[in-house]
C-alpha cells in the first residue's frame, strides 16, 4: 500500500512565511532539501517526529497539526 496523498499547500505557506525558502526550513528540519522535496510531494511520509519540530519552528498549535499535515488531496 503507497502513501495516501495529502494536500500540503497551507504547509507550503506557512514554509514560506516563517522560513522564506524551503531550503532553510529543511535545514532547521534536519532533512536535505531533496528529503523535505519527497515529503511534500507525498513520496515518503513526515514521521511523528518531523510533525512535532514542524509545529516548533513554524510556530503551528497543536490543535492546527490536521489542517498542515493531514489534508486530503481532492
């Protein structure tokens, strides 16, 4: 069974509006660019772990954790 394709755009913002390129916010993530590209590309998955320093460096409430990583792609 593959990854289920979630819709990241609202996570792709918010990227963009904390860390300005994905490449800092890989960085900060501790992931390669090419690691974060896949996960946002539904080709690998964000572990637990990833979802947890996400809402840290990007200042997310926990109660806003399905809206960033959840979204079903239509």
């Amino acid at each position: 069974m593959g990854v289920k394709d979630f819709d990241y755009s609202k996570l792709k913002g918010r990227i963009r509006e904390i860390c300005g390129t994905y490449s800092v916010f890989a960085e900060k993530l501790g992931c390669s660019l090419n690691t974060l590209s896949s996960k946002l590309n539904n080709k690998n998955e964000f572990t637990q772990s990833d979802i947890i320093k996400s809402t840290r460096i990007l200042n997310i409430d926990v109660n806003e954790v399905p809206a960033y990583f959840f979204a079903q792609a239509v």
